[in-house]
C-alpha cells in the first residue's frame, strides 16, 4: 500500500484509466467480430455498415490513447481485406 500521497493518488488514476481503458478495448474487439460475423454470413450490406462501425470505434480509441495509431491502422487494413474477400 502507497505511503506517499502521490503515490496513492497514482493508485486511484492508474485504476480508473484502467478501466476506462478495458471498457474501450473491449469495445474495438466487440466490433471487429461482429463485422467478422457478418461477413462469415455473407452479409454484404450488414458488413459494410459493421465496418464503418468498427473502423469508427478504432478511430475514437486511437483518438483517446487506449490504442495506437498503427495497431489501429493494422486492424483497419485487416478488417478491409476480410470485407473485400467477401465480394470477390
């Protein structure tokens, strides 16, 4: 247990960003699937609309902090490929 007020204060930070940040991640992954649900239906019109979705979502967590630029980028890519094979 912190001794220093600092210290303790860094405790209750680091635990709100935590969750704030699990709460975000969580939100990303939730996302990706269901785009990756409809595309294992073949769904094209409720992939496209999942994909804006997620992209969106990835957006404003980068935007926050709780994901990198390129991680996000990554996954973007990812998702497009998958959507893409879906019409091809």
């Amino acid at each position: 247990m912190p001794n220093k007020k600092s210290a303790k204060k860094r405790v209750l930070v680091s635990e709100r960003n935590r969750i704030y940040n699990r709460f975000w991640k969580s939100r990303c992954k939730n996302a990706v699937k269901k785009l990756l649900d409809a595309v294992e239906q073949k769904d094209s019109e409720l992939a496209a609309k999942k994909l804006n979705e997620a992209q969106s979502i990835l957006d404003k967590a980068v935007v926050k902090g709780v994901v990198h630029r390129n991680t996000a980028a990554r996954r973007k890519a990812l998702m497009s490929a998958r959507f893409k094979s879906l019409s091809a």
